[in-house]
C-alpha cells in the first residue's frame, strides 16, 4: 500500500514537472513582458535613461531623438514585477515606474494589460501608446 502512494506521488510528481517545462503553461503563468522607450522629446533633446528593478540593472542608455530602447523580462508569480526608470534630459530628471503589473499586467486596471507596452516620453509626461492607435495613455512623473 505504501508503495503504491509512493508510486502515485512519483508520478504526480513527473507529470507536474513535464507540464512546468513546457512553455505554453509556463508563458501563460509567467507573462512575457516586452517594453520599449521612444524619446519624444519635443526639444529633440537627447535623453538619458536608466531602468532596474531590485534583481537587475538595464544599464544607462542615451537616445537621440526618435531612438528607443527595449527590454524584456517575465513578471514573477506573486504579479509584483515593477521597473523603475530614470530619465535625464537637459535641465530636467525625473523618475518613473515604467512598469508595473498592478497597472500593465492587470485586466482590471484602467489602461489593461500589455504584453508589448510602448512609451513614449515627452517633456510633461510619459506616455503608453495604445496598441488600437488611440488617444495614449499619459501619466504623472513620479518625481
């Protein structure tokens, strides 16, 4: 009897294993995330930019104007995924969550979930391009 659960457990064991290696389940658990910067400064000034989050460094990077930067990552199991940039332009800095799952990974959030999300970073706000090629959406800096 007890081989028999052992068996069974084994078993269970091999086919959970067999299903989390397989990359449709494991895409779907963990969604694959692409994010790209456009610098849209309207003074067609060059823009400094530098994204981590608390495992990992991007680097920093200078656009021109018009140049973008990308980057991709898949958001951990718990949905806390964020990355925070910098951005520096002549006379300015300011920082921002360029993403967050609780705003870009989240159906119930007011701009839903991206799995490509586009900024667009301008002067008075970072913006997320739409995908439908609407009105994008523009937020705050965070400093």
């Amino acid at each position: 009897m007890a081989s028999s659960r052992n068996q069974n457990f084994i078993f269970l064991l091999i086919s959970v294993l067999i299903i989390l290696s397989t990359t449709s389940f494991t895409s779907a658990l963990f969604s694959a995330k692409h994010v790209v910067i456009i610098n849209k400064l309207v003074t067609r000034a060059t823009l400094i930019v530098h994204c981590m989050n608390k495992d990992e460094d991007k680097g920093v990077i200078s656009l021109g104007p018009g140049d973008s930067f990308d980057f991709r990552f898949r958001v951990n199991l718990r949905k806390t995924t964020v990355y925070t940039c910098s951005f520096a332009w002549p006379g300015n800095t300011a920082t921002f969550d360029i993403f967050r799952a609780d705003r870009d990974d989240n159906p119930q959030s007011k701009v839903g979930v991206c799995s490509e999300c586009i900024w667009s970073i301008y002067e008075p706000a970072p913006c997320r391009d739409r995908r439908d090629g609407g009105q994008p959406n523009c937020f705050p800096w965070a400093s």
